[in-house]
C-alpha cells in the first residue's frame, strides 16, 4: 500500500500535448472478462487469441456484484493498494506469458469517496449519477490523482506488455449520465459558465424538468420559446464530453502517446427513446476530433442481435474511420451456456435474446467476427461474467476466427457501399427526447438500413463539408431538422446534385434560421410538411424523396436505391456485410440464397468451410439447412 500526494488538477478545457500522435486504427482480436478466469485466458491464448484485457475496478458493477475479483486498488484519499494491481499483471501474464495486454482504467467514485467525512452535500456517485459530479473539481482533481499515479505505477513497470489503455466511467463504465439532469452545486456553476462564456443570461439555476423537457410543437422544441432546455441538454452533452477530455489529456501527460487511448462512447444508433438526450452521449463528434483519444468502444447492438438479426454498431463508424480513429467490437452477445449464469440469484440481464443452442451460438459468433472483418474494426469476445464460451465446436470455431483474423484482417480493404447516412446531433436537441417515435428516427432506422439488401455507411452530419461523396448514390438524413443558411448552401453544394437520390425524414429542415417553420420543409425537399404519403420529385440534377415518417421500411428503402442505381446484392430481409475484398451472409431460416455481386470474381471462396462457391462468377448460390454465417474472400472482384 502506498500514499502519495495529491497532483493538482489542470484547466477544465485542456489544451493540446505538445507530442500528440494519432495512432493507426486499433486491429485486435482480444479476449475480455470481469470474471478474471485464468483457465479461460489460457484456453483463449492455447487457442492463439493473446490479447486481453486487465481492468482494475473499484466498483460494483450494475447488476450489484463487483466488477473486479480483486480487491479495490483506491482504498482512501491518496491510498492506494499497488499490490492488488500488481497481482493483477502477475496472475494474467502466469496464465499467457505471450499475453499483450489492453488495460482499463477506472475513473467512477469508489464507494467511500461520495461519503468521505460527511462531504456528501455535493458528491455523489459518479457511475450512477455521472453529470452531478462531472463538473465537481474536487472529483477531478482527486481522480485525476488517482489515475496518473496508476498510469505512472504501470508505464514504469508493465510498459513492455501494454498495448492500449481505455478509461472507463460512469453507468456501466460507458460514460453514460443517468442524472436525467438533475441539479448538484457544482453542475449548476457550470450551467451558469457555460451560458456566460456564450454571452447568454445568467439563468441562475438549472431549469426544472417541467421546462428543460418542454417542446412546443409536437415532438419539437421550438428555438425560442424552448431556448433554455435545448441549450441545457447541449450543456449537459458538453459537460460529459469535456469530462472524458480532461481524463484523456490528463492520461496523455503520463502515457504520452506511446499507446493508444480508447473510450465507450457516442452511442447515437442505440439510445433511444429516454436515453440519448440525456445521457451525455451527444458529445460524440467534440471527443473524436481530439488528439488525445484514439479509438471507440461499444458492445454490438443490443438491438436486432439475435440469430438470424442483423447485429450492427451504436456508433457512426463511418466518421470513426474517416477521422483515422480505431473502433473495437464487443461481443458480448449471450450464448447458449451463458444463459446459465446468474447473479444475485438472477439471470445474467439480456440473456432472453441470447443465442438457443451451439449451432446458433456458432453462427451468432461468426456474424460478429464478419461483421468486424468486413467493417475493419478490432474486436475482441467478452466473457462477461463467465461460462460464455463452452463446448469443443464453440472453441474450435473461435480458433478458426482467430488463424483467420491473424491471416486476413490486415488485408487492405475499402467501402463499397453507395448509400450514405448523416447523422444530425444539434438536431436531437430540438426533438422531444421522450418522443414514442424516438426509436423510429435513428435505432428502427438502422436495422431497416441493414435489411434492404445493400451495404451503408453511417457519418456525423459534421462531417458532410469533408466526406468525399462521389461513390454515394442515395444519401439519407433520417433527422435534419435543423437546417440554416449555412447548411442549406452546404447541401445544395455537395449532396444535392450529380444525379443523387436524397431521402429525407418527417420535418427536414423545419427549424431554420432560428425558427420553428414548416414551410421550410418545401423548400428543402420540394414536398409540403404534412403530405401523408412517401413522396418522390425530380428537382433537376437530383431525385428528392420525402419520407412524412420516420424509419423508412427495408422494402422501400430497396426500391428507392435500386432506382438510384444502388447495387443490391441479396434479397429484402436477408443479413449482409460487404467490402472490397470480403462478403458475409447470416441467416436462421433454411432456405436457397442467391448473392449477387456488381461485377465477375475470378473466385469466391467461403473461408469457414474452406470451399470454392464459385469461379469466374458475378452471383452464386448458399444453400442452408441451419443458422449458418459464411465468409468469402472476394477475389479478383
């Protein structure tokens, strides 16, 4: 056990390292658990998967057990257990000495310190209630201590196996405020900051939730009368964002680019209806154009993940990829033996959508390896809290996926895909973040984007003026609503031309120039607000389609890209993930598929079953009689 003194903490801001670098995008196969079995990172690294993951933690986990097997590491102000950490290093590194190892950093409030010598008038529990004590400078400076001496205490002594470090916080480690806004001392100072610093009124306190979830028209805030609700949730996103910052530059002056540093975070595909609004999340685009962060992190949906779904990312992993940053997969998906786990007495949570049995298990953990291989993420298995992954064919097909990802995922590969989706974050200010449509916008949307028989690529609206969109024939925005001057000219320059389909959603440009206006609608897309029914118009150069409701189903959305002249490779309904070299196919239904391809390949080869589909060939057939995934290198396509 060692004291050491307290290091002052840094400006809110932060500012740029002088020796910042940005690492190239991460590209592992891991293996990751809580449970800390070192018989199963045994067995993992005897089947050749020798990353994995260390994650000292000082909290219980949401499901009320700890997250860790070892003791806590932060015992007091200043205290802290190098021993239990070393330990650690030591039981991993025993159980694979070959081990290269990813370690998580954990930043929440251990339990003592909301507590600490009845101080509690403005701590509180950072994983539960993240935005309360966000802006709290005690917190910072107290657990900016704590990780820089950790990051300290493992540089100097594990540098050699360390590859990547990722810092975790709040609920369920993902940087996720489950405040609901609610008002604490220091976050209210920050409020009134935040709107001094942008040359607004005082407004003295945080709204109450009558006025901060007010919206005036429908499922819209209006830009006036709402004014202070939609900047406090714009604040809230800016306090979790600048959080995750200030840890990330306090990381970079002890670690100093030597590894990348990842983080959970950006989950725009995936919190819905009472979550994405509120939860900080909507910080995404500020932390990924900073130099201190490397790569992203997010379980594979938790939506549509079943045999036979689609699966899919929370996070628009296009604008990952085109600012060079790395994203990791997780699958966490619940397996056939996995359902056998029980915490507190109860099931593990999720496991009703868990794979039945091997056959589905197998073919599940083949999507999600396609899925990464395809999408050119890392990725790594998450035995989350043990028994996930059991049985010889379980095994034996995790050491093909991983002589595979070894061979093959550093192949250089590009997008094919030739629809575009742009993701609005100002504009999920103004939208009524309790809305029962909410899903509908962005969640439905995806899995309906997944089932029309074509790949797409997901970017921030941000990035629209630097994306280059001359492979994209149909672009979707499923919620720009917000639409100015500024971005009226930037779509007309860039999106709205060259023979381009461009499907717009519900209110398309209904708030503009600091207005809540519907006719503006029209101008946008030609058709009136209001009109009940899809509705198509040639504006000249480009093709307009106006959706009056939000998640345009798979069946249309194949009907407009086919007439924009998007290639479709498979059927309405089915699963596939496509590159320049790679195509993966998932179903749970028997039946006889047919690929179709945009050009002749001079072979097809299905790596699973190591077996030629066919040879100088612009379609082929996958017959099943069970869950299957398969996996083909592409060649000469």
């Amino acid at each position: 056990v060692f004291f050491v003194t307290t290091i002052s903490a840094v400006s809110l801001l932060g500012e740029e390292t002088a020796d910042s670098q940005q690492h190239a995008p991460v590209r592992w196969m891991a293996f990751h658990s809580y449970l800390r079995s070192l018989d199963t990172v045994r067995q993992f690294g005897d089947l050749g998967v020798d990353t994995v993951t260390c994650f000292p933690a000082n909290t219980l986990s949401s499901v009320g057990v700890p997250y860790s097997p070892y003791p806590p590491i932060w015992l007091a102000p200043n205290l802290y257990d190098f021993a239990c950490l070393d330990k650690q290093f030591e039981d991993l590194l025993q159980a694979n000495p070959r081990a290269r190892i990813i370690c998580e950093i954990d930043l929440n409030t251990p339990v003592w310190w909301p507590r600490w010598l009845g101080a509690a008038h403005d701590r509180d529990d950072s994983f539960t209630k993240l935005g309360k004590v966000a802006a709290n400078s005690k917190w910072r400076q107290d657990t900016r201590a704590y990780l820089q001496t950790v990051l300290k205490h493992l540089e100097e002594n594990y540098s050699r196996y360390i590859i990547a470090y990722v810092l975790v916080g709040g609920m369920t480690l993902e940087w996720q405020d489950m405040a609901r806004g609610e008002e604490s001392a220091s976050r209210r100072a920050a409020w009134r900051k935040w709107m001094i610093d942008k040359g607004l009124p005082d407004p003295i306190d945080i709204p109450p939730a009558s006025v901060r979830d007010h919206v005036s028209h429908g499922i819209f805030r209006d830009p006036v009368g709402d004014a202070i609700g939609v900047n406090y949730w714009r604040f809230n996103a800016d306090l979790i964002a600048e959080t995750i910052l200030f840890y990330a530059q306090a990381s970079q002056e002890v670690i100093k680019h030597r590894v990348p540093l990842g983080v959970y975070y950006g989950y725009w595909l995936e919190h819905g209806r009472g979550r994405l609004l509120y939860e900080g999340h909507l910080g995404f685009e500020r932390v990924l154009l900073s130099p201190d962060v490397d790569f992203f992190l997010a379980p594979g949906s938790y939506v549509d993940r079943q045999v036979g779904g689609a699966s899919g990312f929370m996070t628009c992993l296009a604008s990952i990829r085109h600012h060079g940053k790395g994203f990791v997969h997780e699958v966490d998906h619940r397996t056939h033996t996995a359902k056998s786990v029980t915490l507190l007495g109860l099931p593990v949570p999720g496991h009703q959508l868990g794979f039945p049995d091997e056959e589905a298990t197998i073919a599940g953990l083949r999507r999600e390896f396609a899925l990464a291989l395809i999408q050119g993420t890392a990725m790594w298995w998450f035995d989350m809290f043990g028994h996930w992954y059991e049985g010889d064919q379980v095994l034996n097909a995790i050491q093909q996926m991983g002589a595979l990802w070894h061979r093959i995922a550093h192949q250089p590969c590009e997008s094919v895909a030739e629809v575009a989706v742009f993701v609005d974050s100002e504009s999920l200010l103004y939208l009524d973040g309790m809305a029962p449509s909410y899903n509908d916008f962005l969640i439905n949307q995806r899995i309906s984007l997944s089932k029309m028989g074509a790949p797409f690529d997901v970017y921030t609206f941000s990035d629209l003026p630097t994306v280059d969109l001359s492979r994209y024939k149909m672009v979707l925005f499923p919620n720009l609503f917000v639409v100015d001057a500024e971005r009226r000219k930037l779509l007309t320059e860039r999106v709205c031309r060259s023979g381009r389909t461009v499907v717009w959603v519900y209110g398309p440009g209904i708030i503009s120039d600091g207005r809540y206006d519907p006719a503006r609608v029209e101008e946008l897309t030609g058709v009136p607000f209001g009109t009940n029914d899809l509705t198509a118009r040639s504006m000249g150069d480009w093709q307009s389609v106006f959706s009056p409701r939000p998640n345009v189903p798979a069946k249309t959305l194949r009907e407009i890209a086919q007439q924009a002249g998007v290639h479709l490779y498979c059927e309405e309904g089915q699963v596939l993930y496509v590159n320049s070299r790679f195509l993966a196919f998932h179903t749970a239904t028997p039946g006889r598929y047919t690929i179709r391809l945009p050009k002749r390949c001079s072979k097809i080869e299905e790596l699973f079953s190591d077996k030629i589909l066919a040879e100088n060939a612009d379609r082929f057939v996958v017959e099943c009689d069970k869950p299957t995934t398969i996996l083909c290198q592409l060649h000469g396509l």
